[in-house]
C-alpha cells in the first residue's frame, strides 16, 4: 500500500477481477509506535485506508511489524 506502483487508491482495480486478494499493509514511511503524535496518526491513517480496501474486495490484510526505540 505504499509507494510508488504498490499503492491502492481505491479497489476498482481490484473488483475488475475474480480473485482471491491478500494485501500487504504498508511497511515503509510508517510506524504505529512512533512517539511524534503527527507521524503516529498518519501511520494509522495508512493501516486504516489499508483496512478499508481489504474490506471492499474482501481480501485479508497483512501487518508488519513496527518498531520502538
């Protein structure tokens, strides 16, 4: 879901075919743990649309890791 080729603005592409989908949540430019409130929030904002387009096509999402230091 980021970057480049890799992001999904929406799900039409996706529905234009009858296949079983599993995406891949972002794992770049993000991170859930991150103690600056701003970047915290855009890292869920990211998961979230990431959700939103799983649950249009049905497709199952897979988080990765994030880190604290």
């Amino acid at each position: 879901m980021d970057g480049d080729h890799h992001h999904l603005e929406n799900a039409d592409l996706v529905l234009q075919n009858s296949c079983w989908y599993t995406i891949h949540a972002s794992i770049r430019g993000s991170n859930l743990a991150s103690l600056p409130e701003p970047i915290r929030r855009a890292s869920v904002d990211m998961m979230v649309s990431c959700f939103a387009i799983a649950v249009n096509v049905g497709a199952l999402v897979v988080p990765h890791p994030f880190f604290f230091k």
